[in-house]
C-alpha cells in the first residue's frame, strides 16, 4: 500500500497581497499528478487544508476541484488544523465517506479509525484533528476527586486524546497504525513549571511531548511550514507553498510511503513544483534598476530593501517598473530627534523650515532652496499674497543638488 503524507495546503493564502491561487492550483496539479504516477493508495493531508476559517469562494472551488479529482483515484483522509473551521470543513463528512473522503474534525472521530485492507493485514489510520485546549479540556480531561479539571494546555489534550486511541486499538484488528495530528511536537513532556502555551508556541500551538508519538507506525504530522524528520517514522511534511521570505530556501516536499507486511518505509520525498522563486535584494535605487546582477529575477517574488542615503521620491513605483513581484519594501527610515520646545521658539523661522526639510529628507536644503525658502517666508511676514506666486526658476548648483536616478 502507497500512501502519500501532505499538510497546511492554506488555500485562500496570499503572500503580502499577492493572490496564491494560481500557485496553490499548480501544486494541487502536482498532487494530482504524483497520486496517479505512483499509483498511490491513500492521500493525507494533516490539517490547514484551508487559509482561514472563513475561507473565499474562489478557495472552496479550488479544494472542491481537488477532491472531485483525487476521489476518483485514491482514498483521502483529512484532518482539521488551527486555521480551519472544523464545523465547516466536516459538513456533510458522513455523506463524503461514500466517496473516498474521509475527515476527521471532532474529539469523537479521535476514535473513529479509518481501516484498509493491504496484503494479508490491516491499516488503521488516526486522525487528530486540531484540538483546542480551552474548548476540548471539558470532553477530553478527567477530573479530579474534587471534580476540578487539571491545567487545560496543548500536551495535556494530545495526551488524553492519545490514551484515548490506546484504550480504541485494543479493539481494532491492525497490523499497521498511522496517526495525523496538527500540533507542534517537540521534546519531552513539559513541565507544569515551565511557561504557559500562551508564552511558549509556534503559530499560537503549545508544545507536546514526542513520546505521545510512541507506538504508532508512522507519524503524519502538520503545523511546522518546514519539512523536518523527527524520526524516520515521524514526520512533518511542511506547507504546500513557501507562504513567508523565511522559507525562500526551503524545497517543499511530500513524502512518499509504502506499507506491506515486512513494515513501513518512507520511499521518497517528492519535490513540489516551484511557481516563483524568491529574493531578497539589499542595494541602492541605481543598481537596483541597471545592474545585470537582478536580470532574470524581474518575474520572481523579491523583497527589497533599499540602502540609498538618501531615498528617492516614491521609489517602490520607479523599482516596480522592472520588478513585478515586490512582495515587500523596505528603505532606511529617517529617525525624527525630539525637539525642546524653549529651543524651538528661540529658533528663526528659515531654521525651522531647514530643520525639518533636513529631519524628514536626511539632507539639508541646498543654496536654491533656501534662497526660496526665505523668499517665501519674507512675504508671509510681510502679508503678501503667495497664492500665484511661483518663486525663482531653479538654479541648483550642480554640487548642491542631490543625485538623481532616472526611473
């Protein structure tokens, strides 16, 4: 039996703006495609299969293209993440099982295995949805003497749900077992001492201890957007997409898995298709638009981040004329200094204007400037009309001026 390991597909995610769709739309291809090729038997996909709760139509067409498609050829199992709305994305789940899908969202399908056939055995694979501490201690803790429920927090909820499956396994007639369960899982047990969920978690998940993983085959994991081997047998396959600069480097995979009667083996890491690349350009406006350096990368996502001592007039639009893709800008900021006010009224008017010119530009008005400046202010004071006043042709001294760069 071949079963293919995905999660936190995002639908509906975007990148600084920049819709996703038709990357997201590649990669579903993609998964089309290996499901057929390698003929596999089972797809997982360990939880955030959508972006937000509350996911767009366009994103609902999108998943509902992918499962009219993967059920077709192959059973698929998912489970729910933190940014799904489980309510929503299990609607119609029982319907679905006659139809190769199966979805696990709730504490009581924690127990609710999904068994097939293989060689002369069985496979039960688990699924764990996403699970809440403060809305799942209540149907998964135990109370105490004195009906108290222990300290709601992610590992305490993975365990009882684990004990759960334990208790559940003792009534399945299983050769092999796979569990799925979106959840950060990292080292052992917390302590009750150390830092709450809240002041110790990635992506808002507290930490769980890897010994809940103990026992099962193979461990298809979700939440981690990069790809990480735990063990052989325990795995977080990472996202569909690189969704933030600090994966640019990271290659996306699924990984590829056989089971038959000598065991489980993790066959291969089947590399995602790369829909743009991604960039992270330092430099000044100049290079930025002539270098020979950036040619290829104009299609390519970038963030750049601009290192001119003085920065031009809007820039992002001169830079987005060679670049399509800025997913985010960045220029040195100009650090204000706070002014004394005493210092302020003792200051001339022309040396307030300047002041400000220089605090908010980084460099100073040059001979033109103030020149006008001061013509400009002698007939304030002197209560002259400035509507059509359009000051002295410029004559900026070449020495004066700031550099230009032509856009």
């Amino acid at each position: 039996m071949r079963i293919l390991h995905t999660s936190d597909w995002h639908l509906g995610r975007s990148l600084m703006g920049f819709d996703l769709h038709d990357p997201q739309q590649v990669f579903i291809d993609h998964i089309i495609s290996v499901v057929k090729q390698e003929k596999v038997d089972v797809l997982l996909i360990s939880g955030d299969i959508y972006d937000r709760a509350l996911p767009s139509l366009a994103s609902i067409d999108l998943l509902s293209y992918a499962l009219s498609a993967l059920t077709k050829i192959t059973k698929v199992v998912i489970s729910s993440g933190n940014h799904d709305s489980a309510r929503r994305l299990g609607f119609g789940k029982e319907i679905f099982e006659n139809s190769n899908l199966y979805i696990k969202t709730t504490v009581d399908d924690i127990t609710k295995p999904e068994l097939i056939p293989f060689d002369d055995g069985q496979l039960a694979i688990y699924g764990i949805p996403y699970l809440d501490p403060y809305t799942t201690a209540g149907l998964l803790l135990e109370r105490d003497a004195d009906g108290k429920l222990p300290q709601a927090s992610h590992h305490s909820v993975l365990d009882a749900a684990m004990k759960r499956i334990a208790t559940h396994r003792k009534d399945v007639k299983a050769n092999k077992t796979i569990v799925m369960s979106h959840a950060w899982y990292a080292g052992e047990k917390p302590l009750e001492s150390d830092k709450s969920d809240s002041d110790t978690n990635i992506g808002g998940l507290g930490q769980a201890s890897l010994d809940l993983l103990k026992g099962f085959d193979y461990a298809a994991l979700g939440h981690l957007h990069k790809p990480k081997v735990i063990e052989d047998h325990i795995r977080y396959s990472g996202s569909a997409l690189p969704y933030s600069f600090s994966e640019k480097d990271v290659k996306k995979v699924s990984y590829l898995i056989n089971i038959d009667k000598d065991g489980v083996k993790v066959e291969e890491a089947i590399d995602s298709p790369v829909y743009k690349t991604m960039h992270v350009l330092e430099d000044t406006m100049e290079n930025l638009l002539k270098s020979e350096k950036y040619k290829g990368l104009e299609d390519q996502f970038v963030k750049i981040r601009l290192k001119d001592e003085r920065p031009p007039i809007n820039p992002k639009i001169a830079l987005a004329d060679r670049f399509g893709f800025i997913v985010e800008f960045l220029a040195e900021s100009i650090e204000l200094q706070t002014k004394n006010f005493e210092e302020i009224k003792l200051m001339s008017p022309e040396d307030l204007v300047g002041t400000f010119l220089t605090e908010i530009r980084n460099y100073s008005a040059d001979t033109w400037e103030a020149k006008e400046i001061q013509d400009a202010i002698q007939r304030i004071q002197a209560g002259a009309p400035i509507e059509n006043y359009e000051g002295n042709e410029c004559s900026h001294d070449e020495e004066d001026a700031p550099e230009e760069v032509e856009a």
